[in-house]
C-alpha cells in the first residue's frame, strides 16, 4: 500500500506474513474462511478452519471493530478519547476491557521503564504520522510535549472502574498494544465457536490457534524491513503462539532525505533510534507481544534482549541497522534464517 501525500510518502508493510503455499489447506480437505478487512488503521486478514469458522469470522470483524471504536484516538468517540479529554480534571469510568488494557501497558511502560509510554500521545499527535500532513516538529514544542509524556500520571481505579490523567494535555495512545489485544479476543471468539485452528494476521500482529489443519505448526516469515514486502529474513515455526513485528519501515514519511518513522522515544520526543530496524516477539499473549515490540524497539538490542530474558516464555527476533540478526537463546532451534537478499547476517552467539 502505498500512498503519496504533499510530498509524504507513507508505507504500509506486513512484516510477519503467513507463508503462502504452507497452510496445508488440501490436507485439511476443507478450504478456511478468510475474511480481510480495513481496521484499526490496517488490513486484518483471518483463515479459520472447521464448522463454526463463518460465524466465529463474523464475530471477530465485530468485535475488532468494537474494539477500534473503543480505543481509538483517530477518530472522535469511544473511550480513550473520553479518558483524554478529562485529563487535568477528573477520573472516567471505563469497561473493564479498556480499563485492562490500560493495565497491561502502563504494566509494560514500567517494566520498560519508560521506553515503551502508554502516555506517548501528545508527541505522536505532534509528529502526525497517521494524517495527510506529517511534520517535524521544533525542539522546543517535542521538549513540552515530552513532559506530558509520563505513564506515571496515569492512575487506574479498579475498585471505582476508573482511570484518570492527572496532568492536562496528556493523552493516552494504545496505539502501540490495543491490536495485540484485538489478536488475544479473536482467538478467544474462535475457541467459543470451537474453532482448531486459526490465524489472524493484524497488520503484521500474527496470531494462530493450534496448529494448521493438517497437523503441523505454523509456519510464519519474518519481514526483511529494508525488502519489498513478504521478503523475509527468516521462519519461525509455532502453534498457539502471537508473532507479533515492529519496525521503523511500518509508518513512516521523509522530509529531505530523512526519514522520520513512528515509534518515538519518549526520552527524545523523536523517532527510536536505538540501532534496531525491526523486532519481532513471539509469546502465548498477543497483548504482551505487541507492547514489548515496540518497547524493545525503543530500547535497542541490548537493554531489549534483557528484558526479554528476564520474562518468562517470551522469545524474541532483533534486526540491527547493521543488518545483524540476534535471535533470543529459546529460538534457536526454531528460527530459520532464509534471507535472500544477501545483505543480513544472522548472529548465532549470545
Ligand atoms: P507498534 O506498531 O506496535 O510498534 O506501535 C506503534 C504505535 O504505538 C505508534 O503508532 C504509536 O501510536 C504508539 N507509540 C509510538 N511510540 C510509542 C512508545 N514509545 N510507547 C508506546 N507507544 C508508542
Ligand atoms: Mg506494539
């Protein structure tokens, strides 16, 4: 996908793609259900397979967009936006699946320290990746919005089902974890539909039931970030897993030969640059998945493959600017290097 704004261009990749040719489809003897839809600011592409697949696809479109609805910041309504827009002022009551997701990534804005900030809003809003017009700020405007970046002023009130900014002005962007989320229900709607198995593929968030039809596991590419799209520099094999990638190649424009992507550091106020090009991270929930790609994208291969060795189950892919690739100790035995650009090494040492 690729479009031309003012002179912007902004490219839409896939970085984790289900590798055409292994779903094992003959072998199931029944075609999936595939549904693709445009959500939550990118192609959503489901395959599920058995009896209750059409109703448990049907469900998931519904309940994906339930969730955009709820927790979008690009669009007027919803929930976040009401959290925002009292910011300064009072506590909102939230459903206790915003309320949740909110946990989880002020949870991973401390386990990160920072690096990844639920609270990242303002500067994401000055940057203006997602509309037509994306600038480059000036240093003193990223230097006061860098002060309403701060996941510690984000209160959550379980016993009163609510949450409160506590400084005017903040906003609070689940960009960077609501489509994990998104993979973790729709892999619990196609349990309740008895589905086997599944995979769901949320603008490069990967995440599959079971096994695929046939009996093996799945097969998922990892994106070459500097490739066309579905080049990949490698395959991870995996069942009932979320692959899920972040890269500075997924949303980004140039301004004089510069390229500005969009996960920021909210240290800087300007795009990570932490010498990583990509991360991908494979864990049994989505959610985890996702804040952790762009927390250890923000923190760079060494202090990111430190706090996934200190989790537990949580494996992890780093791609270098150098065009190194480290893998995580637990994947070693099951990350096959396929790059065939030529340009990629993968670095087997810890
Ligand atoms: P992802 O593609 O999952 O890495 O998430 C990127 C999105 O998360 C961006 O588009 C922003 O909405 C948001 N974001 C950017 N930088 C950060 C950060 N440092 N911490 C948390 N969220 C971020
Ligand atoms: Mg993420």
């Amino acid at each position: 996908m690729r479009r031309t704004i003012f002179g912007f261009v902004v490219i839409v990749l896939f970085q984790a793609i289900l590798l055409s040719g292994c779903t094992g489809d003959a072998a199931a003897g029944q075609p999936p259900v595939e549904e693709e839809d445009f959500m939550m600011g990118t192609v959503i592409t489901q395959k599920v397979y058995g009896a209750g697949a059409a109703d448990a696809v049907k469900e998931v479109s519904a309940k994906l967009k339930d969730i955009e609805s709820r927790m979008t910041i690009n669009q007027p309504g919803g929930e976040v936006n009401r959290l925002n827009a009292a910011a300064g002022k009072e506590a909102v009551v939230l459903s206790g699946e915003t309320l949740g997701v909110l946990e989880t990534a002020v949870r991973y804005s401390e386990l990160s320290s920072g690096a990844f900030d639920v609270t990242i809003g303002p500067l994401v809003k000055a940057w203006g990746v997602f509309t037509d017009q994306p600038r480059v700020p000036e240093k003193g405007e990223l230097e006061r919005l860098m002060k309403l970046t701060d996941y510690r002023r984000l209160k959550i009130d379980r016993g009163h089902s609510s949450a409160q900014l506590e400084i005017e002005g903040q906003i609070a962007d689940l960009g960077g974890i609501a489509k994990g989320h998104a993979g973790d229900e729709a892999i619990a709607i196609y349990r309740k539909h008895g589905v086997k198995s599944a995979y769901i593929n949320l603008g490069g968030n990967v995440v599959v039931l079971g096994k695929k039809p046939d009996g093996t596991p799945w097969r998922i590419g990892i994106q070459n970030p500097r490739g066309p799209s579905q080049s990949y520099l490698g395959i991870v094999t995996v069942e009932d897993k979320a692959v899920v990638s972040s890269g500075d190649y997924e949303r980004y424009f140039e301004k004089d030969g510069v390229r500005y992507h969009h996960i920021l550091d909210p240290k800087t106020g300007y795009p990570a640059s932490s010498g990583l090009i990509g991360t991908s991270i494979i864990a049994d929930v989505s959610m985890d998945a996702d804040a952790l790609s762009t927390a250890t994208f923000v923190l760079g291969l060494e202090k990111g493959m430190k706090l996934v060795n200190s989790l537990q189950g949580v494996e992890a892919i780093f791609v270098t600017e150098e065009k190194e690739i480290y893998v995580t100790e637990g994947l070693k035995g099951n990350f096959k290097f396929t790059d065939q650009s030529g340009e990629f090494r993968y670095v087997e040492k810890s």
